[in-house]
RNA sequence: GCCGCGUUCGUCUAGGGGUCUAGGACGCCGGCCUUUCACGCCGGUAACACGGGUUCAAAUCCCGUACGCGGUACCA
C-alpha cells in the first residue's frame, strides 16, 4: 500500500525517554508495527530526546529492550542505523535551527524575550480579569516582549547581546485548521483556541511540535499514528506543515487505555489496581510477549471475526486502521491472564519447558530434559504462566514436606495407612511400572479390599504431591518413577498413621 | 472554565436504518465429563446513557443534555 501521494509506507514509534517504557507505548509501537508490516511498509524507531529534565539515562535501553522482547522489530532506529540517522532527535539541533530559521524568515515565527515570570504574571492577569484562558496568542502577544512588539533594532541588540529568548509560532488568527484522521474522521480546530507555540526553547532545543513536524517530513513518514493526548496538538503541526509548504501524513489518533479506577493509566492509577505499567514489569512477571502483544492489540482493535488468539504474523495479516475504534478502553488483567493460559497452550511441550527454564533453574530444580518434556505435557493445560511449572508442582521435583490440611481432612481415613502400605509393597513387586500397571494394581488392591478406588486413590495423591490439585493420578506416577511413589507412600503413612 | 474526542452486558467488543426477542470473548454462577485440579463441552447472568427529532421503521441518522476522557507548558 502506498499514501495519497503514492509514497510507501513508513511509520514511526517515537517515544521519549522519561522512564520505563509504558504500558500504553507499548500498544502504540504495536499499531505501527502492525500498519508497516501489513502494508510492507517500513517501521523506524525515534527517540525524543529534547526534554533535558525529563530525560533518564536508563530509558533508551528499556524502549530498546522492551521492543525486542516483545518481538517488534524496527527497520531503522538509533541502534540499528538507516538513511534518516541520527535517530535521536538531540542529536538533530542543527536540524531543527535551521527549519526554525526559515519560519522566521517567511514571517511564520517570531523571536520572544519573555521571562518565565512574565508568563506567568500574565496569565494570572488573565485569569483574573475572567477571561476563559490565558494563552500567548494573536491578542495578548501585543502586551509581551517579542519581535512583533519591540523595534527591530531592539531584538536584533537582544539578540547580539545574547538575551535568553524563544521561537514562537506566529499562529494565524480566526481560521479553521480541519484534518481527516484515519479513526475518527473529520476533526476541526479555531485557531482562536491555540496559543502561538513555543518552538525553540531559550535552551536552543526544539519543542516535540517542532522536531516532530521536521522529522516526519524528513523521514518521510507517512502515517503518524499516536495516542489520542495527540489530537489537540495535531492543528498545531497541521499548520506547522503549511508553513513549511509541506504535505501532512495521515493522522490517526488511538484511543486512550485506562485504569479500572478511570483516569489514564498513570503509575499511580494503575498500580492501586494492581496493574502493571511498564512493559518490564510484565516481562519480569512472566508473561509470554506473544500473549501481551495479542491483549494489547484487542484494546482499541478487532478483526471484525470471532478469532481473539493471534500470533504476532497472524496480527498482521488481519490488522487495518479502520477497524480500530474511538472510544477509551479499559485494562483488564483477568484478560490479559486468560491470554497468557492461550498462548501456552499452543506451544510445544519442549517451547513451554524452554520459557519456564529461568524459573526452574531459579528455583534449583534440575532433572533430565526427557522427565522435564514429560511434565510440562503434564502440566501446559493446568498453568496460566510459564513460570508456575516451577512453583504450583514441587511434588514433581521433589517429596512432599507438608500435606493439604483440607484434603486429609476428607480423604485420609482410618484405613487409609493399611491401603496405602500394601499398595506400596504390591508396586514393589510388579513386573512392570507404568500409567497402566499402577492403575491395575490399585484397582485390583480396591476390590480385593472390598472399596471404592476412589479410597485409594484420594490418599495416594495426597502422599505423591501432598496435594489435591495435578494432573491424572496414574500419568503422574508414571513420570514420578517407581521408587519415588513407592518411597513417598512409605513416608505418608509413617508421618500421618 | 474553554476546546476537542467519546458513550452497546462489570470489562473488551460485533453491529452502522428493517435479518436485534442485540451476537462473541473475559469474569461470575450452574451442570456435564472426571480419582483431584484444570482443560473441554452445555447452560445461565448481564448492555444499546438520557431527552427530543427524522423515518413506515433507529442500537444504527440529526440535535440537545448528562457523564467520561484528553488537551489547555520554554513536557512529551
């Protein structure tokens, strides 16, 4: 697919490095991804880097780290190189300066002296007087110390004298700034109701409005697809466009993910619900990257089918734009979990035991690879995470050192220990062990002893995993191994008489 | 406050004038299967925000109200 100029296709994810890379960014580097790949188009990655207090160290690292766990690889970023480098966009000043320079040549920007204090006191002054807002805009502009007040003389002396100053965008007053956006249709704007931008900081570093704008047309970006807290922003860059004689990318606009609690899903809001926010978190608490990719890719989209478990490829060809919907979404992690339990069902015993390897080894426990394949078949329609293979099955990897309260309470009779002891010797003395002979010899035991199976049965587990949870008796003793049922029935019976 | 965007089961959603006594999924509740726990299967619970229009007919189109969310920075 190409745009309306017959470009091809090329989408950004550009994040800024404030911190661990969120949740909701996530998502958003997911829809352009899946745009790219659907449409063969090209998927970069952008750091925007201009915001010198926000700026973390660490960041760039995780967005990077975040993307490659989760499988969303980009085809030209800060790493991996491409035509548009450098992919940060603090190392684009230069860049930017320049843009910025022709904007106030052609009289679209214009220089202004204004301290932060002024700004202030000018709001304030605003606001009291009860005007609805307070913006620095084709009205108020009069009052401040800019290029469009002082002699032309003055700035350039301000200028020469290396007065701290910005660039403002001098926006047009009483028109309709109107653009499509791919989800939501036509969208319009007054420019009544913007303030004249800053675009070049005192600091000499552009704004997101200004970088952003050179950079796509740069790029040549053709779709820019971002969060919804982008929209009041976008008449902004549509009129940054027209100043710079450029034609805008498509616009489409996702709608927002919220917490439960309502709001958008900040740190704060998320984690009172239990929800975690950065795409590590999720890593580091054992989700499968293909099942939070799925999840995400439901939050805002559907594909019109009653299909909800995807892979990432199986994404991409049913993914499209217009069928993302507009409205906010809610996180639910119940979701999210019941994804997880999908995903590792469909995978191999040998891929599920590969994801569940750190854990195990985590936990200490080893054995050989065929035992290990055996029990995660075992066990891959009982988890909803890879991980609980090394903590909801001990009794595979180890005796029991404690037995369920509850389930002696109901199985362990007074007949239990005499069962129990001569199911153990007649185990001992079979020819053979395996899944059918120890239900053979526990079936032949019960009606020699006149009782249900089910009274043996009940304490054997109980003995063998010191729970009432697992899968078929017979197909985990089978795995377990002769001596160890034989020795952990021995020990039940002496511990519980 | 102002501007913008939105509003179908608790949640994610299908639907876009008649096929809707509104479909699916998660959750929840029953049942079946079964030696347990799961899985699976069957069934149940539960929604068109409200008020006006337009129309023979509206969940679907229009207007208003309410509510929610976002924006309103020399942050992105």
């Amino acid at each position: 697919m190409v745009d309306s100029s017959g470009a091809p296709v090329r989408v950004r994810f550009a994040p800024s490095p404030t911190g661990l890379l969120h949740i909701g960014g996530l998502r958003t580097a997911l829809y352009n991804y899946l745009f790219a790949r659907k449409h063969g188009g090209r998927f970069l990655l952008r750091i925007e880097d201009t915001d010198r207090e926000r700026y973390v160290e660490e960041a760039e690292a995780d967005i990077v780290a975040s993307l490659r766990w989760a499988g969303l690889a980009y085809d030209e970023g800060p790493d991996v190189g491409g035509p548009d480098a450098p992919y940060y966009q603090s190392q684009r000043s230069e860049i930017y300066r320049h843009y910025a320079q022709q904007l106030l040549e052609a009289g679209h920007a214009y220089y202004a002296f204004d301290t932060p204090e002024a700004l202030e006191a000018m709001r304030e002054r605003l606001q009291q007087s009860g005007h609805a807002s307070a913006r620095y805009d084709a009205v108020t502009r009069q009052q401040m110390q800019n290029a469009l007040t002082l002699p032309a003389d003055e700035v350039r002396r301000r200028l020469e004298a290396g007065a701290e100053h910005v660039v403002r965008l001098k926006v047009p007053r009483g028109r309709m700034v109107r653009f499509q956006d791919l989800i939501r249709g036509w969208v319009a704007f007054d420019t009544a109701e913007l303030d004249d931008q800053v675009l070049l900081k005192s600091d000499g570093l552009p704004t997101y409005h200004l970088a952003n704008v050179v950079d796509d047309h740069l790029m040549q970006v053709t779709h820019v697809i971002r969060g919804e807290e982008w929209l009041p922003s976008t008449p902004k860059h549509v009129l940054l466009y027209e100043c710079f004689g450029w034609t805008a990318p498509a616009m489409a606009h996702l709608p927002l993910i919220h917490s439960p609690s309502g709001g958008k899903l900040s740190k704060r809001n998320a984690e009172e619900m239990g929800i975690p926010v950065s795409v590590r978190q999720y890593r580091e608490e054992g989700y499968e990257p293909e099942a939070l990719l799925n999840f995400l890719a439901f939050l805002g989209w559907n594909p019109g089918t009653e299909q909800e478990v995807f892979t990432l490829d199986a994404l991409v060809e049913a993914f499209s734009l217009d069928r993302v919907g507009s409205s906010g979404v809610q996180f639910n992690l119940d979701k999210l979990r019941w994804y997880n339990q999908q995903h590792l069902r469909a995978l191999s015993p040998g891929d599920l035991l590969a994801r569940a390897a750190p854990h195990l080894r985590a936990r200490g426990f080893d054995a050989d690879a065929a035992y290990l394949r055996r029990v995660a078949a075992l066990m891959q329609d009982r988890i909803a995470f890879a991980s609980d293979l090394a903590t909801s099955c001990d009794f595979f990897f180890e005796d029991p050192t404690a037995y369920d309260a509850q389930g002696l309470k109901k199985r362990w009779k007074d007949d239990s220990a005499a069962l129990l002891t001569a199911y153990a010797d007649r185990l001992e003395q079979a020819d053979a062990f395996d899944e059918a002979s120890a239900e053979a010899v526990l079936r032949t035991l019960a009606e020699e002893k006149g009782v249900g199976a089910g009274r043996i049965i009940h304490p054997t587990r109980l003995a063998l995993s010191g729970m009432t949870f697992g899968p078929g008796l017979f197909e985990m003793m089978a795995v377990l191994g002769r001596a160890t049922c034989v020795r952990r029935l021995r020990r039940a019976v002496e511990v519980l008489v």
